[in-house]
C-alpha cells in the first residue's frame, strides 16, 4: 500500500504542476495563446476574435448567428492572405487587435460594429420625389 500511495500522490502532484503551470497568454489582449499560432499571428488574431464573438454580439445585441459572424471574421483575414511583407502583416494584425480591443472596451458605436462586420448592409435613404424630378427620373 506504501508504493501504491507514493506513485499516486506522484502522479496528483505532476499532474498539478502541469494544471498550474503558467499559460502563455498574447501580448496584445492577455488572451490565452493556442501552441500552433505561435509562428502565426493571424491564426492567433482569429482565434482571439471567435472567442470573443459571443461577448461582442451580446455587448452589441447583433441578431446574427455566431457561425456567421465567425465566417464573417474569416472573410477580412483572407481579403490580405497575399500580403508578404512582415511589416505589414504586424501592421494588420495590430490593427486587429486594436478593433478587437475598441469593440469590447465599447470605444465603438453599434453603427461602427454593424458596419464593420456587414459592409454592404448601409441603408440608403430613399430619394424624394424632388430629387428624382430635379435628375431626370420621375416615374411613377
């Protein structure tokens, strides 16, 4: 029973150092790092912006889905996937950051977020009757 009890409270004891170890957590918003991003930080600034997601559409009330909201995200990191230059990766991705952090510091309006996540979703305001005597284009 005496070995049993030591290679068990072995076992406990490593398996709380490994629990208790220090996480490596980003530079940039304190969030828990993933070991794969490491050597990329895009991967990091995506997996940083999912997590966060949920709290921002709360924060926002955003009626849309979070797998849409997630596909949304993906879509402003391939628009740059071409880009080469380490300077202007670092750039973007501490712009990312940036927008991230504004967003859950509430530094941004609901208009600026809805905006940014859906672009193409401004409403235009509905010409007058005026507006379209004074172009040219009054038909009923």
């Amino acid at each position: 029973r005496g070995i049993f009890a030591i290679h068990t409270m072995a076992f406990v004891f490593q398996r709380s150092r490994v629990l208790m170890r220090e996480v490596p957590k980003s530079s940039q918003t304190g969030l828990v790092k993933f070991a794969i991003a490491n050597d990329n930080p895009s991967i990091q600034l995506f997996r940083d912006w999912i997590r966060e997601l949920p709290r921002l559409f709360k924060i926002y009330d955003v009626d849309m889905p979070i797998p849409e909201g997630r596909r949304r995200i993906a879509n402003f990191i391939r628009e740059h996937k071409d880009v080469k230059d380490e300077r202007v990766i670092r750039m973007l991705v501490s712009k990312g950051y940036l927008d991230l952090e504004e967003g859950l510091l509430q530094y941004k309006t609901r208009h600026d977020f809805l905006n940014k996540l859906d672009p193409t979703s401004i409403l235009v305001e509905p010409e007058s009757d005026l507006e379209r005597f004074l172009k040219g284009n009054i038909t009923q």
